[in-house]
C-alpha cells in the first residue's frame, strides 16, 4: 500500500487557474504562487458579493485520540465525493502549522487517497502566511520594547505585558526567557517568552477579519500591556496596528488548492481550537459559499470544542448557518476511549467497543442541541471487524441518527 506522500508525488496536478475556472474564477482574480497554488484576490470577492449562498456542512468528531479520527481525511473525501455524484462542491480547510507538521500528529492535508495537494507545499511554508503572522506579531512586540526604550511614555509596567512573541515552531527552551540584556542600549530588561504562532491573536484575528478594514481596527484592539497605575495598553496606543495590517496585505487573501481527484479547495487561516475558535477564516467560508452549491469545512478537536467554537463563535459573527454537521469517529478510537492501550487497537475488543461508544453518543447530542441535522462517518481501518461495526449499527440505530462507513481514505471519491 502507498504512503501518503507516495500518493501525493505520484498524482498529477492539474494547474490551479483549471481548478479555478471550474468555479468560475477569472485568471486576474488569482495571484498564481507557482502552478499549483493561488491566492483570490479581492476582486472576486466584489465580483460575487451578490451571488446566493450554497449550503453549509461541518465535519467535526469525537475526542481526539492518538488513534487520530480522520476529520480532514473525511472532509477531502466528501468534496471529492460530491463531486463524483455531479455535485458543485468546494472544501474550506484550516493551513497546517509546522509544529505538528515536524512533531508526532504530522500534517493535516488529509490522507490516503482523500488529501490536499500539493501536500508538502501546503504542510510547509505554503503561501507565506503563517511567516506573514509571524512578523505582524513580532513587529508589534518589537514596537512595545521600542516604547519603553525610548522613554515609556505611556508608563507601561514591564512586569504586566501581555503579549508574547511567536514562533512556526515547537521549541519549549523559548518559552520562558529573559529580554533587554545586555546594557541600556539593548532595552529593559524584563521576562518574555514565545508562543507557537497559531495560538497568536493575530492569527485568531486573521480568521475572523471580514476584510482589510476591520483586520486593521482589530489589530489596534489587542490588549498588549497595562501601565503603572493599572490602565490598559493597546497596540493602537504605540500605533503598531497599520504596520501589521501593511505585513497582512496578502495573508488575508485565501488560497486555492486542490484534491487528490482535483476537486477545489481553500485553505486559509489555522487556529487552534483549544486556544482560539479553531476555525479556517470566515473569508475563506464566506467565499468558498458563493462559489459553490456546497461548502464543506472542519472544525478542530471533537465537537465539544471546534465545533461548538463555529456555531458559538464563527457562525454567530459571520452570520453562517449550516445545514448538516457530520460526527466523525472510528473504531480504533472507541476502543481507545474504552480503555484500550494504543500499540493493541488492531485487535478485535467488542467489549472495550461497547465502553467507548459512549463518547460518540456524547457527540451526536451535544450537536443536536443546535437544532441541525446530525450524520456520523465512521471512518473505516482494515483492522475493523463485522462484530465491532454491528456495535456502531446499533449505537447509531439506538441514537435515531444516520450514519455511513467512509473509506475514502484508501478509495477517495468512490469511498
């Protein structure tokens, strides 16, 4: 069997301004980044603000488990799959961040024979905005130890700062640090540290920003310090929010991949969701819904925390509203929530089966409370037997809900 990346090399892209005119887009609404990626501009934007919407779909899952779950694996598979029944169908994905890229999750392009490509592009540096965040975030720090050093002014107390620089990266020995060493010429001295740049303001702020104008007053809002005497500080106060919307000028465009099956995708914006709203930007969404019949997205972590973010969060702001959301679980990780170690899940465990499914149970009523109509994919492994899929029968029979086995992972579309 192929690796993922064995798949992806062995695939043949079609060029991005195909993909695009499939939707409809004209070839000067793309800033081209090779063949095989483009960014859509704000003249598309203008072009279809008019147009109706298509239908809204959410993918979320069960909890996490080491097991993985397969959010963006199902969620490739279902735009491919629309596509294969004569649907128009676009998918709006979350841009991955090189920390779990090089650490033990690795990347989130999908897998198998339902991923995004080109799938070492996008799990790279892709278009440069996670490196766009990067900067506006660290411009604005730069500028706050810039005050101080040149006489501090506003009177910021340099024990209550309380934004942090960031970093594309996992590197725990910069968590915590010391900056302004060195003499008066290098600055105060005070503690700092680093975050991972996805857990960044910005980054949340780039994903909700409805378009330069709002990005920029949002930018002003951060809270970034207090003074002395307990006032707040923002970044409009050192005057820092147009120099990080002027450093955001292409990152807040989307970006236009596509499928294994060249089926489109966007891809924009990857917060995450046990720190901000864990959402792909509401650009992308809103965008993504005026050029198809069906826009299917994801939310990050189970539907207890991604997905209640959307429809708390996202929705409520955006003024979206879906029509189905899709609970995506497995078998290996029922089992792994039934108490069954990881390095044993190939094996058959009806018994541990029977405990764990009580967390898709969870799930499917948690999103119930939002009065939209739930499915389940369970997405199938080899390792599942006719024994444990009977248990799933029953749990979704028991549950009143519809379900359907997803192989889209090993036969794409088709699955």
């Amino acid at each position: 069997m192929l690796t993922d990346i064995e798949i992806a090399q062995s695939t043949k892209l079609r060029p991005i301004a195909d993909v695009a005119g499939d939707l409809g887009i004209q070839e000067d609404e793309l800033e081209f980044y090779g063949k095989y990626k483009a960014k859509l501009n704000e003249s598309v934007f203008a072009r279809l603000k008019e147009r109706p919407d298509g239908k809204l779909i959410l993918v979320t899952a069960i909890n996490p488990t080491p097991a993985g779950e397969g959010k963006t694996t199902t969620t490739a598979g279902l735009g491919q799959a629309m596509a294969k029944i004569g649907k128009n169908a676009i998918i709006a994905l979350r841009e991955p961040s090189l920390g779990p890229v090089f650490g033990i999750k690795g990347g989130a392009a999908g897998g198998g024979y339902a991923q995004v490509l080109p799938m070492e592009d996008i799990n790279l540096h892709f278009t440069g905005d996670m490196h766009a965040i990067t900067s506006a975030n660290n411009l604005c720090c730069a500028m706050l130890d810039n005050h101080m050093q040149q006489g501090n002014a506003l009177g910021i107390d340099q024990r209550r700062i309380l934004i942090k620089r960031c970093l594309d990266m996992n590197d725990r020995a910069l968590r915590n640090i010391l900056v302004g060493l060195g003499g008066k010429v290098n600055g105060v001295p005070r503690e700092d540290g680093f975050i991972i740049t996805v857990a960044s303001e910005v980054m949340a702020i780039l994903c909700l920003a409805a378009d330069m104008q709002d990005l920029k007053a949002r930018l002003g809002n951060i809270l970034i310090a207090y003074t002395y005497d307990g006032r707040p500080v923002y970044a409009r106060d050192i005057k820092a929010e147009g120099a990080m919307a002027a450093l955001l000028k292409d990152a807040i465009n989307p970006n236009l991949v596509q499928t294994v099956e060249g089926t489109p995708a966007v891809m924009h914006g990857g917060p995450f969701a046990n720190i901000a709203h864990g959402c792909n930007s509401v650009r992308a969404t809103r965008l993504a819904l005026k050029l198809a019949d069906y826009c299917i997205t994801e939310a990050g972590f189970g539907s207890d925390l991604g997905a209640e973010k959307f429809l708390d969060i996202k929705c409520r702001m955006a003024g979206l509203a879906p029509s189905c959301v899709a609970v995506v679980a497995t078998v290996r990780a029922l089992k792994y929530n039934g108490g069954v170690p990881k390095a044993e899940l190939a094996e058959e465990n009806v018994e541990a089966l029977q405990k764990g499914i009580v967390n898709l149970e969870a799930h499917v009523e948690n999103m119930r409370k939002y009065g939209v109509p739930v499915v389940v994919a369970i997405n199938r492994f080899h390792t599942d037997t006719a024994a444990e899929l009977q248990v799933i029968d029953d749990c979704c029979r028991k549950l009143g809900v519809d379900y359907a086995l997803s192989e889209v992972f090993a036969k794409g579309g088709e699955g």
